[in-house]
C-alpha cells in the first residue's frame, strides 16, 4: 500500500487521539455549555441539547472546531499584539497592513525587509508555549502574491 507499518501506527494513534479529543470536549460542553480555548476564551454552544437533530449537530461542530480555530486565532491575536510593540521597538519602519485568515502582511523599505521579517518570525513563533512548536513561513515580494513563501 505504500505506507510503513510505523506510519499505519501513528496515524491510528492520532485519530484515537482526536475521537477523545472529540469525545472530551463534547461531554464537557453538554456538561457546562461552553467551550474554551487554550487561553479561556469561552464559547456558549446551547443547543448541544436541542431535541432538533439538525440543530445538535451543527452545535456539536462548532463545540469540537471552536477550541482548535479560537486557539489559532488568539494565537495570532498575541502576535500581532505583540508585533505592533516590537518593531518599533526595534527601530523598523515595517507596519502591518492586512491580515487574512491566519497570514499578516507587512509594508516595510526594501532595505529593512529581512530584518523585518526576522522579527516577524521571532515574535510569531514565540507568540504561544505549546508542547510542539510552532512554525512560521515567511516570505519578501513586491506584492503579497510574490511575498508567498
């Protein structure tokens, strides 16, 4: 099949893994009627009781994608808090113009354009503790269709 008996193992453990991620934080939010990001930003989710089928479902995924999407987004939140302190700091003239999704976009003098997005990446990959790392891809162009890494 193309897939080593390691890789098989792995990815069975990570989708045990995700089913009691799943099956925690349902249980949980039936319980209180809330979900939380990894940084306390709640969520009510009430109709994980509702008697429509329909209803209970489009709650159950929102329970289950809100702790994981509202974790990335207060994530990027910290950084670009954090970024709009730093590079001034720093002396650059870079500034953040857009952000879509999980990507920032910088203006910055063609000259200080890699010192800018050394900052950048400090800052974003040290934005959060997690127990894996995060990473970031940066990227320099003229335009943000070059500046894609």
């Amino acid at each position: 099949m193309g897939i080593s008996i390691g890789r098989s193992i792995a990815v069975v453990v990570a989708g045990l893994l995700l089913l009691g991620f799943i099956d925690q934080t349902l249980e949980e939010a039936r319980t209180t009627g809330i979900v939380r990001t990894l940084f306390g930003r709640r969520r009510l989710v009430p109709n994980l009781t509702s008697r429509n089928y329909q209803m209970r479902g489009q709650a159950e995924r929102e329970a289950v994608n809100m702790p994981i999407q509202g974790t990335a987004a207060d994530i990027l939140k910290k950084a670009m808090i954090d970024l709009h302190a730093e590079l001034p700091k720093r002396g650059s003239k870079a500034r953040m113009i857009l952000t879509v999704h999980d990507e920032l976009l910088f203006e910055s003098p063609r000259d200080e354009a890699e010192a800018a997005a050394a900052i950048v990446r400090e800052r974003m990959e040290q934005a959060a503790s997690l127990s894996v790392p995060l990473t970031v891809d940066v990227g320099i162009g003229e335009n943000w269709n070059d500046a894609k890494p």
